[in-house]
C-alpha cells in the first residue's frame, strides 16, 4: 500500500508530522510543522486569525 504524502508546512513547506499546531483563519484553517511557523505566523498574520475563545490559538 502506498504511504500518504505528508502536507507541508503552511509557512516553510515542510512536511507536516505532528497535527498539534494549527490556526482558524479568515483564509481557511493553516497547519504547520512546529511552535515556532505557528508563532511565527500568528505574529505575521494576526488580523486573519479566527478567535475561537482562546486567543485564536487552535493548537491542541
């Protein structure tokens, strides 16, 4: 069986292995590859952020 390509990070491209860093946007939901493009683009693109009661941040 064929393995399923990882989704790349919404910020640097790389390949996503965990699901524990993601946002709501205005521009639809983003997942990234680690804390750090999470933080990142939070800083980067908090006017797009969807708050969903915890300060928009939809990490698990």
């Amino acid at each position: 069986m064929a393995e399923e390509t990882p989704k790349p990070c919404d910020l640097c491209g790389l390949p996503i292995e965990t699901s524990d860093f993601s946002l709501l946007t205005v521009n639809g939901p983003k997942q990234f590859c680690c804390e750090g493009c999470h933080g990142i683009y939070q800083m980067l693109h908090e006017g797009e952020i969807i708050d969903n009661g915890d300060g928009g941040n939809t990490t698990n």
